[in-house]
C-alpha cells in the first residue's frame, strides 16, 4: 500500500512537472513573439536604411526585415564582409553557404522593423 501510494505521488509530481516546463516554454515562445511583433511594427524605408551604411552606423535589410547590426560589425567573422552591403539589401550574403545555422537564431536580436515598400 505504501508502495503504491509512493508510486502514485511520484506521478502525480511529475505530471506536475512536465506541465510546468511546457507551460514556461509556450510562455517564453509567446513573449519572444509579442517582442518580434511589437518591433515590426516600425517601417523603414530604403532611404533611411541606406543612410545607415558604415562601419560606425551599420543596418541591412534579409528578406525585408531591417536589422540593426552595429554592435556586431566588429565580432563578424568574416571581418568587413558584413559592410558590403550596410545599408542595403544582404539577404543573398547572409543566406550563403558560409553561415553556419546559428547566424539564423543570432539574426532576431538585431531586427529593428521591416521595410517599407
């Protein structure tokens, strides 16, 4: 009886668990969205990114989305490829067979709205 009672709170504590976890991460998938979708509110237009075209100031446009990536010129492994296109439009460069799949998580914290056509 004992034994049985043990068993069934060991279940019962990890069931508990296992809510609790996927609750937390659809909450922190959640947020992360809110946060993506609140910045996206903000357009830019290819004026305004291409005047942000130097290593000091450096925003590029993947896919429409503009991102800020300043503070990352300077750890860029690839040195001062990541300026051939400041400014512009870098989806081909950043889509090449150089990024390992990581730069695609990376790339989020950088995004400050999307381009306004």
């Amino acid at each position: 009886m004992l034994m049985l009672i043990a068993t069934l709170g060991f279940c019962v504590l990890f069931g508990a668990f296992l809510f609790i976890t996927r609750v937390s991460k659809s909450g922190k998938k959640q947020f992360l969205a809110a946060k993506h979708n609140e910045k996206a509110l903000k357009l830019y237009p290819r004026a305004e990114v291409s005047m942000h075209n130097k290593r000091s100031d450096c925003w590029i446009i993947i896919k429409d989305k503009v991102y800020d990536v300043t503070s990352y010129v300077e750890e860029h492994p690839g040195g001062d490829a990541i300026l051939a296109h400041a400014g512009d439009d870098s989806t081909e460069g950043f889509y090449g067979p150089q990024h390992a799949t990581r730069v695609f998580d990376m790339i989020d914290d950088f995004y400050i709205g999307d381009l306004k056509h």
